[in-house]
C-alpha cells in the first residue's frame, strides 16, 4: 500500500507530460518535460491553460 500515493504522482506526472507535448510542448528553458518534476509540470501546465482559456485576463469578456 506505500506505493499508492507514489504510483498516483507518477500518473499525474505522465498525464501532464501527454497534455503538454499534445499541444507541441517539449522544454521549459534547457531542460526537457521528462527531467521536470511533478510541482514544475504543473506550474507549467497552468500557465499554459491561463494562455489558452479565452476568458483570462486583458481582452476577455467583461459584464458590465
């Protein structure tokens, strides 16, 4: 049972690496998405929905 929560990481890290090459995403800087570990794929993963998400930030929809 001590290996559930490193098999769960593993799979989140895999799955982060598959959704971040899908969109032709292979290095941040000089290293590539495979040496990164788990907290840096994610990071990097959320500034890449941030960039996509066409309701983030400047020039998004906006009520008034």
């Amino acid at each position: 049972m001590s290996n559930y929560p490193c098999k769960n990481l593993e799979k989140r890290r895999k799955e982060l690496i598959n959704i971040l090459t899908t969109f032709e995403f292979y290095k941040n800087g000089d290293k590539s998405l495979y040496e990164l570990p788990l907290p840096d794929l994610e990071h990097e993963y959320e500034s890449f929905q941030a960039n996509l998400h066409p309701h983030i930030g400047v020039g998004s929809i906006h009520w008034v």
